[in-house]
C-alpha cells in the first residue's frame, strides 16, 4: 500500500471513530426565581452585580437594558470540566422585580448538590446586598 492509502484509512478510521463515541451528557441547567417586592430594579441590578462577585464568579457582559449578567467562575472547581457558568435575568412586572437564576456546569453530574449551592450562595449574597 502506498502512503496515500494508509492515510485515506487512518482518516477514515478514526472518522468512524468519532462517530461512534457517545457524545456525553447534556448540559444541565438549574433554575430558581425570587421575587422582591420593596426594591427598585437598579437596586436589585446593583445588588445582583456585587453577589455575582462575592460567590467568585466574573462577569463576562452584562445589558441593563435587558436585565442580563452573564458570569462564569473565577476558579474552576474541577479542571476536567468547563467552569460553571451562570446567567441571572431580572425583570419588573407590576411593581415587582424577579430574579430568575441559571446555573450551568458543563460536562458535570451534579450528585453532590452543587447547583442547588450556587443558587442558595447567590441568593443569600443577594439579601445580603440589598440591605
């Protein structure tokens, strides 16, 4: 066989490779929503801004307009996986302002609760922030 040969079929092997390798689990995502009825919305964007810092995340953007942050961790709790990433959306609606909470860990099973940790953190520093 010439080189050519050997090359078109390692290609295809390990083309046929890939196909067969599963493609892993989806990415979960955690939601929570609270509502706060004695703020305005630029109090609980200011708010919601610090405790994205105060749980060790970086915000990546962010539009007020929209009520949008987008953040991803500052350390990455396990180095085989991506950070987590979290999106917080605030909206006001009848003189009440809803923060709804997302968390991503891509690539990650989440058996020890770690979602659910990141939305009490968040939550928590929120309180914390409006006062």
């Amino acid at each position: 066989m010439n080189r050519k040969t050997l090359g078109i079929g390692f290609v295809l092997l390990v083309l046929a490779g890939c196909a067969s390798v599963p493609l892993g689990d989806p990415v979960e995502i955690y939601q929570r929503t609270r509502s706060y009825k004695k703020y305005s919305f630029d109090d609980v964007w200011s708010a919601a801004l610090r405790s994205v810092d105060d749980i060790g995340f970086v915000v990546r953007n962010s539009t007020k307009k929209v009520g949008l942050i987008r953040a991803v961790a500052k350390n990455n709790p396990d180095s085989r996986h991506l950070p987590p990433v979290m999106n917080v959306v605030i909206r006001e609606e009848d003189r009440m302002i809803d923060v709804n909470f997302h968390i991503e860990l891509p690539g990650q099973r989440d058996e020890s609760g770690m979602r659910r940790s990141y939305s009490n953190r968040f939550f928590k520093a929120l309180r914390r922030n409006l006062k």
